[in-house]
C-alpha cells in the first residue's frame, strides 16, 4: 500500500533543509505511520537525494510526522540547478513510500 492512501503531505524549504510533513487522514493511523514511517525509512527512499541528515519529529495530537532532511536541495534554492530547486515534489516523493498492508501489518484478516 502507498503512503498516499492513508496521509498527505506538504513540504517546505530553507537553505538546502527540506522540510517535509505526512499528516494522516484518518487519526488512527497515527500509529501506523509512526512505526512505518521512519527517519532510516525515508532517509533510504530518498537516498539518492539527499546527502546529509533525516531527523523526525512526531505531532501525535495533529496525526503528523514532520521530517527535516539536510542537503536535500542541491545547494538551495539560489545554488541548485535542479529543476524543483524548493523541494515541492519532495512532498509527492515521500507518498510514493511502499508501506504493508494495515490488515497484515494489524494481524486482521
């Protein structure tokens, strides 16, 4: 299952960070995406992308994880010559994510 069925996302930029947040559509998922989603997780989906760090942070109460990755813009915004120098499409990138199936993962038939 994609990441994209149980969450959105929205990303942002400074510098060469790249901000990135998975918000769940449905709160009790949270816990779900929480064990799933993890900082190695992303940082290995996005391995060749981006060259420095992955560090997450958890809003339970708003059903979020919020993900900083350093080095993911080529430089920034002024510096990169890549085409999405802000990192939009991170955001679509991220819900791409291969995650198992709930009922599986949930032991439910």
């Amino acid at each position: 299952m994609k990441l994209r069925e149980i969450a959105h996302s929205r990303s942002g930029d400074k510098g060469d960070t790249s901000n990135i947040s998975v918000i769940a559509f449905d709160m009790g998922d949270f816990c779900f995406l929480a064990e799933h989603v993890t900082a190695d997780h992303v940082a290995q989906h996005f391995s060749k992308t981006v060259t420095g760090t992955v560090t997450r942070y958890e809003l339970p109460t708003l059903g979020a994880l919020n993900f900083v990755l350093t080095g993911a813009l080529g430089g920034g915004v002024v510096r990169s010559l890549a085409l999405d120098t802000h990192g939009k499409s991170l955001s679509s990138a991220l819900l791409e994510f291969e995650l198992p199936d709930k009922r599986v993962s949930s032991g439910s038939p």
